[in-house]
C-alpha cells in the first residue's frame, strides 16, 4: 500500500518474463487513492496486471484486445488499510495477449471511467 513507485526487473530464464512491481497507485479525479497496479508480468507473449481497485469493473484495452471484469480477488491488506469501503472483493489479476500497441487500465467508479496508461517500459 506504498503510494511511491518502485521498480523491480525480474528475469526467469532470461527472455520468457519480465516481472515489474509497480506500487502505481490509481487515484480519481479528485486525487483519491481508488486502486493500485502492484505488479505487472510479461509471460510468454502475454502481459498479467495485478492489483486492486475500489470499483466494479475493470480492464485492459489495446488496439487488438479488450478484457473487462469485475474485481474478484479477496485483499485482506486493502481492507484493514481503507477500513469499510463496500467492495469486499476489491483484488484482481487481468491477462491478455501482449501487443505492441499502447495498452491501457482502466477502471469505472461512480458512472466514471479513469484510464491509466501502462508505462511505456513495460510494453
């Protein structure tokens, strides 16, 4: 739950992953902390973002794929840090087929939706 970026490069057999850990927090309009990237996993042609956001969808986009889904993954660290919030499942773990094209998150909160561009030196 650390609002500073951090980053970390971890290499599994040399070509086949790229592991980023994030900490990229996702804030609203109004500069709320709504979420956060934690880490992001390049895997054999594929690209898993995960993290947790105050929202009931979320999704990657590109210019050849769209993944859309509602926060599923229990965070008991999220919990105890934001106290009641109304999303007791506020976790997710998105994975698409990796692309060249710019990829972006996305999540909807109150009628809204806020895009966050993944940094260019994960894609």
């Amino acid at each position: 739950m650390n609002k500073s970026q951090s980053l970390e490069i971890v290499s599994k057999d040399g070509i086949n992953q790229q592991q980023e850990n994030l900490d990229y927090p996702l804030l609203d309009s109004a500069g709320r902390h709504i979420g956060q990237i934690d880490v992001v996993t390049i895997n054999d042609g594929r690209i898993i973002v995960e993290g947790w956001a105050l929202s009931r969808l979320v999704g990657l986009t590109s210019a050849d794929h769209k993944l859309e889904r509602a926060p599923h993954m229990h965070r008991s660290d999220v919990l105890e840090h934001l106290g009641e919030t109304g999303f007791d499942t506020p976790g997710f773990r998105l994975e698409m087929p990796m692309t060249p094209n710019h990829i972006v998150f996305w999540l909807d909160l109150g009628g809204v939706r806020y895009a966050y561009p993944m940094p260019k030196r994960i894609i």
